[in-house]
C-alpha cells in the first residue's frame, strides 16, 4: 500500500488528501476489500470529512474523471480498467469501509464482544453526565453509612489537617473512572531513588547556606530561613509533623537583593519546588485513603456497570482489555483487517496507541505487553503532526508518539510543502518555529505559493494587563473594519484565535461596537448571551413565580421594558411577584398583562410536558422576534433554538429541566453558540485555537500573546504511560511518584504552549496580525520576539517600524492606551435589486435540472449502471401473510429489539403505543391510506449528484 509507516504531515501540506489517497491506493491498486480496511481519526469532523471524501473521489474516478486533488485519475493506480472494475466493487459496498474515530471502533469492539469486555450488550456511551449524577447520589450515602463506624470517622478526622472534605470527595470520582488503579504501584527501587534526590537536594541548599552565611539583609535573610528548613526536611526524606507546621518558610520569594548569582536564584527556586512537594508526600498516608475508600469505588462501578454504561475513557481502557487478554479475540480482529490507517495521531493518548499495536501486531505473535509487539509490515500506516500536538488536557502524550512511530517497520515521509500559506508567512513560520520549538525538533516548511503575505505586530507599552487586553481589543476592531472598508478582505474571511475565551467579551464588545458581525464557537458566551439569559430569567419566573430576582430580570428585559424607577414603584407597592398582579399601579398596565401570562403559564407548568411548554412560551412571548431585532439577528435566535432543545431533553418538568440544565452549564468548561452556517455568514469568526487547528482562514488575528502560561491546574490523578508510574493527590498529601510526574508534566506543558503558538500561526492563508503588551516576559509574545532578535531583528523604539528577516517582513506598530470608539450609524437598507433575467435563467436551470435527475434510475448497483431497463420506482411488497403467526412473531420481534426491557415503564409504553394505534386505525385518514393504491415510504439511500455522494432517507 505505502512504503510508510508514518507519515509526518506539517501544517497545510495536505495531509487530508494524502490520506484519502492512501485508502484509494490500498483499496483501487492492491485490492484491499472494503470491510478489511480500517480508517480511525481523533474527532467525528474528521471521519466525516474523510468518508464524504472518499466517496466522492472515489465515484468520480469511476466515472472517468480527473481528481485536481490528486493530479489524476484511475491511472494513478495501476490499469485504468481494473481500477475501475474495483472501484464499481468499493462503491457498492463502500458503507463497509469502517471508518471513524478511535472512540466509536472501541465501542464496536465491545458491542461484538460484550462478554469479553464486561459489558450489557446493550450499552449506552457516557459523556460523563450519568456518572455525575450516579456519583452524586451515592457519595454521601455511602460516606454517611461509613461515618457510622466510629474507626472510620477518626480516620477521616486525621485527614482534615491535609484536605478538605471537598477535596476528598473530587479524588474519589477520579477514582472511580475505568481504569484507575486503587492501590499505590510497586517500588521499582524509585523510593532509593527519591531518597538519593532529596540528599542531593540537602547538600545543594547546605552549599547555598555556606555561600551567603554572613547575610544581614532581610529579603536575604528570610530566603536562608526557608533554605535552613528545606535543608532539614530534605534530610528527613518526609515532613514530620514538626516540619509540616513550619511549612510556611516556603512562602520566601527569591532574595531580590545583590550578591546572589542567577544560578544561585534558579537553584533556590528549584530547591523551593522541591520542598514544595516533598513537604506534603506521604505513601503510607496515601495508601491508606486509597485503601479507605476502595469499596466506595468497587460499589460505584459496579451499579455503574449494571446500569448499563460505559464512559469514553472506559470504551478504551476495555477494548484494550478485550484485545491484550482474550488471544482469540485478537487473532479475528488481526485476520479481519489488512490495512489500518490512523489519521491525527499526535492526538491520540497512549491507551489507544496500545490498542493499535495490538490490532497490527504479527499474525504469528500474541504478546500481552505492548513493549514486546512487533508489528506487521504494511500493515498500520499513521498520520500526524507531532508540532500539533495539543491536547495533552486529553492524554496525548507525544513520548508515546515517538515511541509507537519507533516501533513501525518501513520508512518515515515527511510532507513540507505548504499549499495554504503565501510564502513570507511560510517563512516567518519557519524562523519563529525553528527558535521555539524543541520537542519535537522543528521540520521547516516550504511554501507552494507565491508571494503577496502580509505580517503585522501590534504592540502595546506601559499598561497594566486589563489595560493592555482593552486597548487591544479596540486596535482588532478598528484595523479589522479599516480592512473591510478598504476592500483588503471582508469579515468572514477573518479569525480571532484565542488561547481561552474566557474573556472574548472584550472583543466581541469592541466589534458590536463598530457593527462588525461575528461568530463564537466553543465558548461560556453562550450562557451570557443576553438573548439566553432572558429566557432563563422568564421561565425561572414561569416555574416560581416568588423568585424576585427572576422576576426583576423579566421586566429589566426587552419583554418588560420597565424603567428604575418603575422598578422602585413596583417595590414600594410590593408588587413584584406575579402572584400580586393586583397590586401593580395603575400606570403600569403592561406589567399586569405580562403577570398574568407568567402565572398562567406557571399553572400548567406542572401538567404538560416541558417540550410543549416551550413551545406555549414561544408562542405567547415574542422572544424570537426581538432576539432577530438584535445586533446579533440570527445568531440570538440559534441561540434560543439551542436553548430550548436543550431544556427539553433535561427534564419531565420546567423546575427539573431548569435545574438539571444549571448543573450541566456550572460544570461544562466550554459551550459554543448554536450552529449555524458559519461559512456562509459574512462574520468574524471567534474560536480558540484548539477549534481552530484543521482549519484555515485568509486573515487570522491572533491577541492576547502577553499573557503568561496557565495554570492548568493538573487532577487527582497523573499516570505515566511509558514507566507505568502513578502519581495521587489529595489536598495536601501525595505519594512520592507524584512528584516526578508534576515535574514532567509541567515540563511537557511548556512545550506545548510552542506547539499551541505554531498551530495558531500556520491558520493564516494571505494575512497574519499578532498582538500582545511590549514588556511582557516568559510568554508567547517574549518567544516571538526572541526568534526575531536571533534573525537579526530587534524591535526598538520608534512608533512604527518594518523588520526584514529571509523572505519575510513584520510591520511594527506601537500603540499607547486606547478608548472605546463607536462605529457610524447602520444604513437604512436599500431595497435590494431584482435582476429578472438572472432568477428566470435560474429557475430554467432548476427545472432542466429536475428532469435530468427524474430521467435517471431510482435504483442502480454500480454492476447495472449501463442497464437501461433498471425500474425508475423502489416497490416494497410483502409476499408473506400478515397474521400469517411467523410474520406476527416478526413485528413483536422488531418491537422487542427496539425496547429496553430493563426500565419499568417499557410496558407502559407498549400500552400506550397499543391505544394510540387502535385509535388511529378507526379513523378516516387510515381507511383513506388503506384505500391507496400506493403508499410511499422512506427508504435509506445513497446517490451521486454532481459529483458528490448524498446519503439520507
């Protein structure tokens, strides 16, 4: 199939294409049958992608066509003829093709063998929502049954020096996650080792005492104080209770006085890591709460288990459970699949690396440790970029990358040449990549475009951080409308990348405020969109007409347009509870109206469906129309649209539904705005730079570059996949194995955030503007600069200033404060123009093409596609007798299958469903049906229609 087994892909190289061209040749010029090919890729955007792709090539190579994208056509792999033989074969089988994410053939794994992975054949995937509230459930039950016992309770005391009762109960759910071990791992010798660190460390902070024993200066003297107690508490290998009080010694920043070296201030500074660290390790202590609330975590997998799910991460912890310890298993999964391609895999976390080198292992070997696998040749073939390597907040582990690609026999590909960028923002790439980065070691781009790119760098100096992200924000808005107005480009050919949009509200206030339209993905600015909160505020007022704040929030709103000081006359009279409608002045009687709905929604509140009533609200109030009267037009009413569906599926009642929404959106770190078609929108677009990496835009703004690395703040629980090292904390207490792994951890993090800065800049198709406060340090910014300064380009001091490096320039600008600033005024509209002539050649062109397709077969197989006799209409006739006893057993079987029998109310539903359909077939439009002499049904379909493969029903 490829001479490669891994094929490193940098950023715009094509690596889509080279992929898709990497299952044509496996299945057009060797052969391969569909249902023995395995495509895998880390998100379901990307199957997709890759399937539409696929199938889309793939019919237009069989209908004799030149794929641009791959500079040919059939004869690309091998004779014309044959190839196209193959490819009729593929494309009528092409659903057979297993491609998908490495999740969804994980759980597929398990679906085929239940038993072997212990699992209900009928498993449902989580996304963690059901062991939340699993977990919730049963924790303070069983913490309230254990406390009984009065050894538990004094053990659990012992613990309050060290952790919050919060903070136990956070390590107990991580605990409970598939997979995770319960116990503290074997030695291995690495206590000798910790021992021999800390006397390293002890002898180091004895050297620094030595050196500076004469200080009188108290920043220094304070810094030899925690120095004289890391010493000691190094020395004892783990803190005593005495040492543990004195703790506090490590809060002595580094001496800021002269005299003392920057090697001995880094060596303070490490040593106060360490002792950071070592002050709170204690194994005995860990093993013991782990020991403490085992039968917590046994009892909660277990009704976990028997309700019937299985978390994202457990899909993987037992397939590779299925694959490592049932031989046979394997050995049908290796015979079944004779190529395997995996798509992105700088994403992928080591338990999926294990699964793949078990699928791909020899035919003739069966190992039970991956360290031992030799892998077939040919046989796995990855795809990825280890520069964009940025979910280690996911698991990928890019040490597991290196080591899997190791492991691969044939050849390595790298793919440089850049098809996106022009070519100074290739170059510019390039010597900031090559300055930056060191895991992995930078591979230059080349750049497959001419020339017409353009770098801009827009400094701030002398401002606080707040100050800084304000003016900044105004500087985006103002050159992003001076380059719409200008014709340079238009809004929706723009994209904001932030690194967390925590704080996108500054952006997005300084573009409403020039009226630039825009688009958010993946952000909390879905919950404060105003239109959202509005209608929370209503139905929060419609489920407890009481809540006074719900209530204040409705008449502040567009809905009841009341001002402050109706609001004060509302209070005086005691008149801000629905329920007091009569009460409300005189002068007020929209207010009374408005009460009146609310109580009268409230009353039936509690006797329909959530769904219906949403739709009554809806119906009542014109919150659709004044969401589209706003800035943000169809984007406010998506939003409302999403909103709405999501409190339908949250609950059988409005205060259920309310409440179960409001502990999803509180624990959900991102949620973006509904969807709607961003594309076609003319609308900046705003995302962070992990949504953006696999796309592209012509212009990409990329702010914020002063701020400094984040805290990611890493969990209860760190593993270390090539050591097999765990690591546990809780509160202030760890084992020792917990220290090395925060080490390599925060080490590996720093390396990423070069990664995250290369995949924020390699998005820029023709313009790039970065910005970011001038004196920042130990930042993204700092890093850019740096690489300038090695090329040989410094920023001064002037205002404006243009640095030419080889084959690019960076036009400097540095700005002082900025105000916010207010667009002109919008236009009226004009009455758009009709061109007749151009919507009758449409509407010609509509019709010509309708009876095109009407003129061509309903059903064709790729083997009759010359036939002209094939039937234009699918007809379904049943031959057999419909109370023939087979065929009754029949549709009670295709209602079993359908049911999950588990549940109570399954036989609810079943009598329900008997009374709705009696009831239907005593009506008129039933005997109407009947009396037809055709009825036309949905059917499943697959067609090619200009080019493209549509599927639906």
């Amino acid at each position: 199939m490829s001479a490669a087994s891994s094929i490193e892909a940098g950023a715009g190289t094509g690596k889509t294409t080279r992929v898709v061209r990497l299952l044509l040749q496996s299945l057009l010029a060797a052969g391969t049958e569909p249902s023995r090919l395995l495509a895998l890729t880390f998100t379901v955007r990307a199957a997709n992608e890759m399937r539409d792709r696929l199938g889309t090539w793939l019919a237009r190579l069989v209908a004799g066509e030149r794929v641009e994208e791959l500079e040919g056509g059939l004869e690309l792999f091998g004779d014309p003829t044959a190839a196209r033989g193959r490819g009729l074969h593929v494309l009528s089988e092409l659903d057979r093709i297993e491609i998908g994410t490495i999740h969804s053939f994980a759980a597929h794994v398990l679906r085929q063998y239940p038993l072997e992975g212990g699992v209900s054949p009928a498993f449902e995937e989580d996304d963690g929502t059901r062991a939340a509230v699993l977990f919730r459930d049963l924790w303070p039950r069983w913490l309230n049954a254990r406390l009984a016992d009065a050894a538990a309770l004094e053990f659990l005391r012992s613990l309050f020096g060290r952790m919050e009762l919060s903070q136990l109960r956070r390590f107990a759910e991580a605990l409970c996650e598939d997979g995770m071990p319960l116990e503290l791992r074997e030695d291995g010798g690495r206590a000798d080792a910790w021992r021999r660190r800390l006397a390293d460390a002890a002898a180091r902070a004895d050297a620094l005492l030595g050196a500076h024993a004469g200080e009188t200066r108290v920043t220094a003297l304070r810094a030899m104080r925690a120095l004289d107690y890391m010493r000691r508490l190094f020395a004892v290998a783990e803190a005593t209770s005495d040492l543990a009080r004195q703790a506090s010694f490590l809060t002595a920043p580094p001496p800021a006085v002269a005299g003392w070296t920057a090697a001995e201030l880094e060596t303070y500074r490490e040593l106060r890591e360490l002792a950071r660290a070592a002050v709170d390790v204690d194994d005995r202590q860990t093993a013991a709460v782990l020991a403490w609330l085992r039968p917590f975590v046994e009892e909660f997998r277990r009704q976990y288990a028997r309700a019937g799910y299985v978390s994202f991460a457990g899909l993987l912890v037992r397939a590779r459970g299925v694959l490592r310890d049932h031989p046979d298993v394997r050995d049908r999964l290796k015979r079944r699949f004779r190529v395997i391609v995996v798509d992105e895999f700088q994403d992928t976390d080591p338990l999926q690396g294990e699964i793949l080198l078990y699928l791909a292992e020899r035919s003739d070997a069966c190992e039970t440790d991956w360290r031992r696998i030799e892998v077939e040749p040919e046989k796995l073939v990855i795809v990825g970029d280890p520069k964009q390597s940025i979910y280690l907040f996911r698991g990928a582990d890019l040490e597991a990358y290196g080591e899997i690609v190791r492991r691969l026999p044939g050849e390595k590909e790298h793919l440089t040449v850049n098809y996106r960028a022009r070519r100074e923002l290739v170059a510019f790439v390039n010597a900031v990549g090559r300055r930056t980065m060191e895991q992995p070691p930078y591979v230059p781009l080349e750049a497959a475009r001419g020339d017409g790119g353009s770098i801009e760098l827009l400094l701030f100096s002398d401002l606080g951080a707040g100050e800084a992200r304000e003016s900044e924000a105004e500087a985006i808005a103002e050159w992003v409308a001076a380059g719409i107005a200008a014709g340079r480009f238009a809004a929706g050919d723009v994209a904001l990348l932030l690194r967390a949009l925590g704080e996108a509200h500054y952006y997005t206030d300084a573009f409403r405020r020039r009226r630039i339209d825009f688009a958010i993905e993946g952000e909390k600015h879905f919950y404060v969109a105003q239109e959202v909160l509005d209608l929370l505020n209503l139905l929060a007022a419609i489920a407890d007409p009481t809540n006074e704040l719900a209530v204040v929030g409705v008449l502040r709103s567009p809905l009841g347009a009341v001002r402050d000081r109706d609001l004060l006359h509302l209070r005086d009279a005691d008149a801000l509870c629905p329920f007091d409608a009569e009460r409300v002045p005189a002068g007020l009687p929209d207010v009374r109206r408005l009460y009146e709905a609310i109580v009268r929604l409230h009353e039936r509140a509690w006797r329909v469906p959530v769904g219906e009533l949403l739709r009554e609200v809806l119906e009542r109030f014109p919150l659709a129309e004044i969401a589209h009267a706003t800035f943000r037009g169809e984007q406010a009413v998506a939003n409302l649209d999403k909103l709405v569906e999501a409190l339908a599926a949250h609950g059988t009642t409005l205060a259920a539904a309310l409440a179960e929404y409001r502990r999803r959106s509180g624990e959900r770190e991102e949620e973006g705005e509904a969807p709607l078609a961003d594309e076609r929108l003319d609308a900046v677009r705003i995302l962070s730079i992990h949504k953006a990496k696999g796309l592209e835009f012509p212009v990409v703004v990329v702010p914020d570059l002063h701020r400094g690395p984040r805290d990611a703040g890493e969990g209860p629980i760190l593993r270390e996949w090539l050591t097999d090292v765990v690591g546990f904390r809780c509160g202030r207490l760890r084992n020792r194995d917990r220290v090395a792994a925060e080490e390599r951890f925060r080490r590996i993090r720093k390396e990423e955030l070069r990664r995250l800065l290369y995949v924020a800049l390699t998005r820029a198709k023709d313009r790039l503007l970065l910005t970011g406060g001038k004196s920042a340090t130990d930042t993204l910014l700092a890093m850019i600069l740096a690489a300038l300064r090695d090329e040989g380009l410094a920023v001064g001091d002037d205002r404006e200033q243009t640095l030419r490096g080889d084959g690019f320039e960076v036009s400097v600008r540095v700005c002082d404060r900025l105000e916010p600033a207010w667009g002109p005024p919008p236009a009226a509209p004009a009455e758009p123009a009709v061109d007749y002539v151009a919507a009758r050649a449409a509407w010609v062109e509509r019709e010509a093409a309708a009876r095109r397709l009407q003129a061509t077969p309903l059903l064709r197989h790729p083997s009759s596609a010359a036939d002209p006799d094939v039937e234009r209409t699918i007809r379904l006739e049943r031959e057999e007798d419909e109370t023939d006893p087979l065929s009754v057993g029949s549709r009670c079987h295709d209602v079993l299958a359908e049911m999950d029998l588990s549940r109570p109310e399954a036989l609810t539903v079943v009598d329900e469903a008997g009374r709705i359909l009696r009831a239907f077939f005593a009506t008129e439009a039933f005997r109407e049906i009947q009396s037809a002499d055709e009825v036309h049904r949905e059917v499943p379909f697959v067609a090619t229609l200009d080019g493209e493969v549509w599927s639906g029903q």
